[in-house]
C-alpha cells in the first residue's frame, strides 16, 4: 500500500457564507466547486490549494452525523483525507495491524473507493481514505 498525497482536509463550519469569507477572501483561495449534496446532508465548497484542496462542510440538518457532530464538537477540522493506490490492500494491512476501522470494506464515494478510520484510531483525527477512479 502507498499513501499518495493528503488528497483534501475536510472542515466543517456554521455557515459556509461566513467561512468562504475566510478561505476564498481572506486566505485568496479559488472556489472551484461548489454544492448542496442532499444524500450527504451537506453544503460543500471545494478550494484547491497546490496538489490537495480545503473541503467545507455545512449540515444540513442539525440531527445528522455531520449535524451532530457541529454540535458536539464546534466548527472545526472534520477529517483528513488520504488518496492510496489501492484501498483494498491499504483496509486490509491496517486491519492485519489492529487499526480501527469504520469501514472494513470499501464504499462509494464522490470520486471514487473511500473507507475511513476511526478516529479513535488514529489519535483523534477521522482519516479518510480515497481511492481514486
Ligand atoms: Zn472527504
């Protein structure tokens, strides 16, 4: 298994307006996506920065897991996300490690494979793992 690249840092926020204040205005990052995904109960906006982007998330919905966890936890990073040539083998080497895993198995994500580790796995962080199409 190789880990690639840190493909994007997810960071979930109140209110996407109030953060692309920050991020694209302040910071002068370039929004080169943006959109509501309702099956994923979020706001997005994608700002690429050299070879990985800047995800921001808003919930939809207070009462799912993202709402959730905007409300226990704050705004703040969500997860971290790291593109591998091939999940299958990465899921496997990590569980033969005792990693905790969310997903033992891979499933469909936007732009491709994904699986994630638990954060309990990974000292605090929810990393997800991307395999490209
Ligand atoms: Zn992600």
């Amino acid at each position: 298994m190789t880990i690639k690249r840190i493909d994007h840092v997810a960071v979930v926020v109140e209110n996407l307006a109030a953060a692309l204040s920050v991020y694209r205005d302040a910071l002068g990052l370039v929004v080169s996506k943006q959109e509501t995904m309702p099956e994923q109960d979020v706001k997005m906006a994608f700002l690429p920065s050299g070879d990985s982007e800047i995800e921001l998330l808003e919930p939809i919905h207070p009462d799912s897991g993202i709402g959730r966890y905007l409300a226990r936890r704050g705004e703040g990073l969500h997860h971290i996300c790291l593109e591998v040539d091939d999940l299958q083998a990465t899921l496997a080497e990590l569980k033969a490690r005792g990693t905790q895993l969310i997903d033992e198995t891979p499933r469909r994500g936007a732009y491709g494979q994904v699986a994630f580790i638990h954060p309990k796995g990974a000292h605090g962080v929810l990393i997800e793992l991307l395999q490209r199409d």
